[in-house]
C-alpha cells in the first residue's frame, strides 16, 4: 500500500473517488480516517459518491466497544459519534466492526461497493478490535464471495426495443456513466456501423470520442445547447445506464422529449420507477448488456437524413455565443476554454469541478480528445469538488497532465490541499476562474431579487485572497493569464512544464453563462423552468426555423 497524507479529510474522500473513476483498475484507492470528526468531516464526500453511484471504501476509527453510547446517552467513548447511524443514508452498507473479521468476511463487506448499482462503503473499527489480539490463522481463509449478479433484460423486452428502433426515423442513444469506457472502446466499429447519434449525460462525457461525426453532444439543463436541440427532436429517445435525473432532463420534465418515446434502461429498478420524467419502456438490466442486445442484432437504420442534420446543428449552434458579456479588462470564459481545448493532448485527464460558472462552461465549450477522461460530481454539486478530485486524478494517471478548471469560490473551499499538490510535485495545473465572489449566486440574486445582492463577492462581505500570494506560499508557479491566453510563452511554458502549476484566469464579475435554462414567475409566484431545448437567449427567427425542423411550433416557445 501507498500512504498519501491530505490536510482535511473530505479531500481523501473525494480524491479516492476520483482515483477510482481515473484509474484503469490496476489499482484502487480507499479512505483512512480517525474517529469522530475525521467521521464527520467525511460526509459531502461519501454523499457525492452515492448520489454519482462510484465506489469509495471508507475504513474510520471507533471508540472501544464497552465505550459505545449506543444511543442511551449522546457520547461515552473519547471522540465518539454514531458514525454508522451518519453514513447509512448515503452508502451501500455502514457497519460498526466489533470483533475481528476473516479475509472472507471483510471482502464481503467491500466487495458489495463495486457489485450492482455501485456505491459506498463505511466500516469503522473499534479501538479494542484494531488491537485485539488474534490467531492469524483464524483470518486467513478466503472463500470470495459470489458478486451480485446484474439484472437481465427479457426476450420480450429486447424485442420491444428493437422493434422501436426499426420503426424510428430519428433515434438517439443517450450515454450514462453506466456505458463502461471499455466496452465503448473495444466496440467502437459496431457503434460505428450501427450509426445512430449519440448524446451523453455530464457523467457519461467521456464514454463517446467527442469528435465523431455521430457525437450529438452533452445534453443537460445547463448542458451543449446544440445537444438539448438534438435530443428533443429525436422520435425515440434510448437512455443507457442514466438515472434521467431532473438535471438531465431538465426541471420542466414533462416536457422532456415532447415528439418522441423514451426508453430507460437503468441497473436500479427504483430509477425506473419513479416519476420524472414519463418512459415508454422501462428495462432493469446492465446498459452495456443492452447495448451489446442492439449492436449484434440491429442492421444499420435508414436515417440519413437525421444523421446529416445532426451535423448541421452541430456547425450552426456553436458552443461559444456572442451573448456573453465581453469586456478588455477580462478574460470572457467560453473563450478562455476554446483556448484551452487547442492545447490539451490525447490521454490528459480533464476535472471541470463540480458546480458554478467554470463547471457549466467546461461542460458546455470543451470537446474531449481521443482518450480523454472527464470526472466531476454534478448530482450534490457541491463547491471545493475540484481541488481534490484533480488530486486523485493526477495519482491515478501520473503520465499525463490533469487539468483542473474550477472557480475561485470553490478553490477556496479546500485550498489547503496545494499543500498535498505540492509535495507530491503532481503534474496538475490549475485554472482558477477569479471573479472575487460566487458568480452563480450573484446571477441569482441580479435575475431573481432585483440585484439586491448578498454575500456573494467582496462588496457584500465575502473575503478572498490574492491568489499569486497563496500559490507562492505552497511554492507552485503561478501566473496571472491576459487576453493573449495560451500565446502568451510565459504561459504556454508553465503549462508543458513538468508538475504543478496555476493558472489565474480575470474573469468579468458580471460575467453571464449563456446559454442556459432559464425560469421564469408565474402569476401564483410558483417558478417554472423552460424545457432544455428552449434556452436564454432565445434562438433569432432564422436560426431557430433550421434548428426546430422536427418541432411543432407549439414545442418552440
């Protein structure tokens, strides 16, 4: 085992589950924390592990076992908190270990965070078991258990699906994180041949070469609006191993595939059967299964016509508008990632953060490269994401450059961690998006309360620092970037440079992200979102007549 010290522990949460998402399974990272707050301080971590379905194994300390409340008083035990009764929400299994396991009995245990609908797992070890004194031979027998074996699709259900397929005219395979790399990767031809489009999820980005002529693009309600047009206008909609959550489907969710039928097929039979949005078929089974169902038995369909549409809506809706607000004393940050997607190379593990304005431009302007990897953490979307999960990254893939895109406000949540950067000399650089405050609740508060602003930037009482000054004290390269961007050599330099370095990007403080989906107040004061394909600003007239050939126009306002 390799130990790799951080200063906070929900930086060791995160970064092993980036570690796992980057790895290629030849190694596996977990978390190692003291009891009590070392528990407690795990929390948004685990959290954005489950709701993202990854594995993270979390091993914590516990009181001794006479020293356990066990819920008849608050605390006994030094430190002592009930950190199952914590983690049982948010996790596959969350145990109390209070007498020595055998190998069999422990891999049960872990083993579970990697079968099914992955997930977390948290055991925490009683002070007087870790010290116990044990036969060693009682502990090594080692049976592995069964892995829990994946629902299967049906006959029926199959040939369901691939008679809606023969019968569509603009089908679209939807890509989640349920599509494993491999699998897209060693059948590549067969998708090829197939040819029907495909759009991803923010989770599944990395499952399809982004340069293929049969990309459709990130669909989300802050995603490509190119993507969310496509998508919309498909007549059969084939989402693989996504939960359609209301990001993905947008808010509006009735009016989530409005011209056509949609197909769920999901690991986790409570995602099929909630509500939002409505399927016209549901299938519990692995995605990859279905797919590999699709690829052996389908001819290709006789869609031209939608295949050459999608790339015309690709070449008219480019990803950086001219809405945005551009100023010379700034850098405008669709722009600053066109930049960036010119430089990066094949392999480079790429981390857009997990929240606010320097997430939804990556996720909306940056196109992957072959062999590219893309993780963040869109369903807690928390702040102070990036930081550590680029530092996970960078450890699973030592040979290539982790780029890290995150904004100064979740920078500073766990800025403690350019220590861990540092000392490990981590080929990471980091672009930090300085606009001094939270873009994303300053647009809130202008759009929605009348710019009666509240902590939000400097002005309203948030405090920030000089940035050039926090990376000099942890002794990274830093540099401020101007208009040139990458022309400039100073930069372009540190950026080829071998380890860490940063990068800090002037951003515009009234810098707005568009496109995206916007609400509006009705009458009652109830909020309602536009479905995804209708995002701010509105399309020009001209524009809009090539780009909703398939809508009805009752669909396009």
């Amino acid at each position: 085992m390799t130990c790799i010290p951080v200063i906070h522990e929900v930086a060791a949460s995160i970064a092993t589950e980036y570690f796992n998402e980057i790895s290629d399974g030849d190694s596996k990272a977990f978390t190692l924390v003291t009891a009590g707050p070392g528990v407690t301080n795990l929390v948004t971590g685990v959290a954005g592990a489950w709701l993202e379905s990854r594995e993270l194994l979390v091993i914590a300390g516990q009181a001794r076992t006479d020293a356990l409340s066990r819920g008849l008083v608050r605390q006994i035990g030094h430190q002592e908190i009930n950190g199952t009764g914590i983690m049982t929400p948010i996790t596959k299994l969350a145990e109390t270990i209070e007498q020595p396991l055998t190998r069999t009995e422990f891999y049960s245990r872990i083993s579970l965070g990697a079968s099914g609908r992955k997930g977390p797992i948290f055991l925490e070890f009683c002070l007087d078991v870790t010290g116990q004194m044990v036969d060693p031979s009682h502990l090594l027998d080692f049976k592995p258990t069964r892995s829990i074996r994946n629902p299967v699709a049906s006959t029926h259900q199959v040939d369901n699906l691939l008679e809606m397929v023969r019968e569509a005219k603009r089908p679209i395979f939807l890509f989640g994180a349920g599509i494993e790399r491999d699998y897209v990767n060693d059948h590549l031809t067969s998708i090829e041949a197939l040819g029907i489009p495909i759009a991803t999820t923010w989770n599944g980005a990395d499952r399809f070469p982004n340069e293929h002529t049969l990309y459709a693009g990130r669909s989300n309600t802050y995603g490509m609006r190119w993507s969310n047009v496509l998508v919309q206008q498909a007549d059969l909609i084939i989402a693989l191993g996504t939960r359609l959550g209301l990001q993905q489907t947008g808010f509006n969710w009735e009016k989530f595939a409005p011209v056509g039928k949609l197909v769920q097929v999901d690991i986790d039979k409570g995602e099929l059967d909630k509500v939002t949005p409505k399927k016209d078929l549901k299938i519990n089974a692995d995605a990859n299964f279905v797919l590999d169902e699709l690829l052996s038995s389908l001819s290709r369909p006789q869609i031209d016509e939608w295949r050459s549409f999608v790339r015309e809506i690709r070449e008219l809706l480019p990803a950086v508008e001219e809405s945005n607000v551009k100023s010379d004393s700034y850098i405008e940050a669709f722009t600053f990632v066109s930049a960036l997607n010119k430089i990066t190379s094949e392999g480079d593990s790429i981390i857009p953060c997990s929240s606010g304005g320097a997430f939804t431009t990556m996720m909306q302007a940056y196109f992957l490269k072959s062999g590219q990897r893309m993780v963040t953490d869109k369903g807690l979307a928390s702040m102070g994401y990036g930081l550590s999960g680029a530092i996970g990254a960078a450890f699973a893939n030592p040979k290539v450059k982790t780029i890290l895109v995150e904004g100064d406000g979740g920078f500073a949540q766990n800025l403690q961690e350019v220590g861990t950067v540092e000392i490990n000399r981590l080929n990471l650089k980091m672009f930090i998006f300085s606009n001094q405050g939270y873009a994303s609740i300053r647009t809130t508060q202008k759009s929605y309360f009348d710019g009666n602003y509240l902590g939000c930037d400097r002005e309203t009482g948030l405090g920030f620092p000089d940035w050039e000054l926090i990376f000099k004290a942890f002794n990274v390269p830093v540099i401020t970037m101007g208009s040139e961007l990458f022309q400039s050599e100073d930069v372009l330099n540190l950026f080829n440079n071998d380890g860490p370095a940063a990068f800090i990007v002037p951003l515009d403080p009234e810098q707005i992200y568009y496109p995206k989906v916007t609400s509006k107040v009705l009458p009652n004061g109830k909020m309602e979102s536009n479905p995804i394909h209708l995002m701010t600003p509105a399309l020009p007239a001209e524009v809009s007549a090539k780009a909703y050939r398939y809508l009805p126009d009752i669909f396009r306002v």
